[in-house]
C-alpha cells in the first residue's frame, strides 16, 4: 500500500526500500508459517483434511501459480500428466504445498535448463499410488548434500544458502506432509547434472493412515533395505532413524569401518529389532512419526533386558538435559560429525569387555 502511494505520490526515491519492506515481510510471514507447521507436525496436532480431488486440475493449478517463477530462470518447463488420470483422495492444500516447494526448488537451482514435471499412476502390493516427480538439469548435490537435505533449516551447504536464499524448512516438511499421508519423499542426484525429487503417495489416502513402505521411483534401487537385519554378534550397532538418506550413510559408514549393523525405519520397528538382536549400541533418532526417540528411549531403559545397552541420540533437536535424564549415553546433533561419532563409539566399545567395535585408524 504504501509503495503504491509512493508511486502515485512520485516519491520514487521511496520506492526501492519499500520494495525491499515487501519482499523481507513475505519471507518473514513464509518462514513463520513453515515454523508453524513443522512444530505441529512434530508435536503430532497436524490434521490432514481429506477430500476427492481431479489430480490433472491441480497440476494444472500449481504450474499456473509458479509461472512467474518459472520464466525468472528461463527454463524450459515440462509437464507429464494424463488428462484421464483422474482423481486421488488426500489433503490437496499439502499436496500443492509440496509440489509448489519441489518446483520452486527445481526452478531455483536450475538457470536456463530444463524442469520436468511427470505424474503418473503406479501399482504396488495391491495398492494404488500416485507418482509426482521432479526432474531439473540443475546444480545437483552430492551424496553428502543428499544425506542432510532432509533436516530442518538444512541446505546443501552454506554457499548454497548464500547464493540462492532460503530457510531450508521447504523439503524437512514436505516429506513430512508426505509422509503424514502415508507416502514419502525421495531424492536422487547428480553433481553438476541435476536432481529427481519423488513425491509418492497413495491414490487413496486413509482417516489415519499409517506411514507405509510406498514403492521405490522407477529405475530405482535401494542400496540399503529399508531394514537391514544381520544376525546378532558383540560387534552389532542398531540404527533408528526415519530418514533413508541418514540410515544409508550410517551404515556405509560403520560398515566400512568394520561393524555390523541393522537399521529401522522407525520406533517400534527399532525395538523390535533391539529385543530381537541385543546389539551393542543404539543409534536413535529422535523426531520420527509414531513412536518418537523419546518414547523409545524410555521403553528401552524400562526394560530390563535393554536398559544397559548405550544409547546415542543423533538428531537435530537440541534437548541434550532431557536425552542424559531420561538415560541417554551420548548425544549428537545432525549433521553427522563422523570423527564425534567415531570417538563415542570406541569410547563405548572399550567400556565393554568384548573385542573393540571399530577397525579404522
């Protein structure tokens, strides 16, 4: 309002700091909104609402939105999508909201290239799904910018958020939404080629509905099982985290190292896996959907049989008084420091009379 009087008053010298009012305003009111939701997902009062809705209409409907967007970086923009698609059941504001931050992200980091939109339908377990995914000919990351590019206010690296801008709360809750629908989302890259970014949620979206392993995006292989079990030995870490792209290089990681590991993909799958194979020590996530680190870490200390195994908490939540005192050994924050996480370990290892964990120098 007030650069519009400026501009009416021609008082032009006002203009550009108005302008720059504007512009800090809407990034303030995003970043609110985003904290916002990120602290009701955490704390579990999201609420999905849940309607029919025509899936090519909506597609329709965000790439009309980010036109602007999308001509800014002079890319060449595609969209893969059947008019006869039809309709899915789930939240269509957080469907959008996804895809509005996927292809923003897409346009953002890609300059006169390409974006591809594809939406397709997909079958699996009996199960229909419906396949969002982004494709751009952008900058790319490396596997060490993929494995923390699903934290919150975590970017590729800071240079990353020194030239392009952002809060680097946009991905941490769209695999939320994603994930609070039963679906998930999934990231490869290439350095320097560019990024694929696979939303994947069910056709169908229940009251409820539980997180489910949604299949992997076509020509995709996973090099970690979304539970790797091995069979019990002294040497034996359990990781627990929700985030494939933490488990993986954890495992890669300790597993080069010369320990065996078994991962899950959540806390009651992790305390099934502990009761299971009594490992030496637990890695343990703290924001997971269901079954939280908190309330894993309390089961695992109230019972007997599990109470004395280490426990290492490694997330971004930093609540390290609340970790020691409901039993915690150590406690990290993400992203992973390797040599921090290296020193624990030993320093676990040797508290123990069985032969030392880790082989690395």
């Amino acid at each position: 309002m007030l650069q519009e009087e400026a501009e009416d008053l021609e008082q032009t010298a006002f203009v550009p700091d108005l302008q720059k009012i504007h512009t800090a305003g809407k990034h303030l009111l995003t970043l609110i909104n985003d904290i916002l939701d990120l602290s009701k997902i955490e704390a579990g009062k999201m609420t999905l609402c849940l309607e029919m809705f025509d899936v090519p209409s909506m597609v329709h409907d965000v790439t009309t939105t980010l036109g602007p967007v999308i001509d800014k970086s002079r890319n060449t923009f595609q969209v893969v999508c059947d008019e006869t698609l039809g309709s899915m059941r789930a939240d269509v504001t957080r469907v959008w909201q996804v895809l509005v931050n996927l292809l923003s992200n897409a346009c953002k980091f890609t300059e006169e290239g390409t974006v591809t939109l594809t939406v397709t339908p997909q079958q699996s377990a009996g199960k229909a799904w419906i396949s969002f995914q982004i494709t751009d000919t952008g900058i790319g990351m490396t596997a060490e910018q993929q494995g923390r590019l699903f934290q919150a206010f975590a970017q590729a690296d800071g240079s990353t958020t020194r030239k392009y801008g952002g809060t680097g709360l946009g991905l941490a809750i769209s695999r939320q939404f994603c994930r609070l629908m039963g679906g998930d989302l999934t990231v490869t890259s290439v350095y320097g080629q560019g990024s694929t970014f696979t939303a994947m949620l069910p056709a169908i979206v229940e009251e409820n509905e539980s997180i489910s392993e949604p299949p992997l995006p076509q020509g995709i292989t996973s090099s970690v099982p979304p539970t790797a079990v091995v069979s019990a030995d002294d040497s034996l870490v359990l990781v627990i985290d929700d985030d494939v792209h933490v488990r993986e290089l954890t495992y890669h990681f300790l597993s080069k190292a010369g320990v065996h590991v078994a991962t899950a993909p959540g806390g009651e799958e992790g305390l099934q896996l502990a009761r299971h194979l009594h490992p030496q020590t637990i890695i343990l996530d703290v924001m997971m959907p269901g079954t939280d680190g908190w309330d894993v870490l309390r089961s695992l200390k109230t019972d007997p049989t599990l109470m004395d195994i280490p426990v290492i908490m490694l997330t971004i939540v930093d609540d390290k008084p609340r970790a020691y005192a409901l039993g915690a050994a150590a406690y990290l924050t993400k992203p992973v420091n390797w040599g921090e996480l290296t020193a624990i370990l030993r320093a676990q290892s040797s508290n123990t009379d069985e032969q030392p964990m880790l082989n690395v120098a």
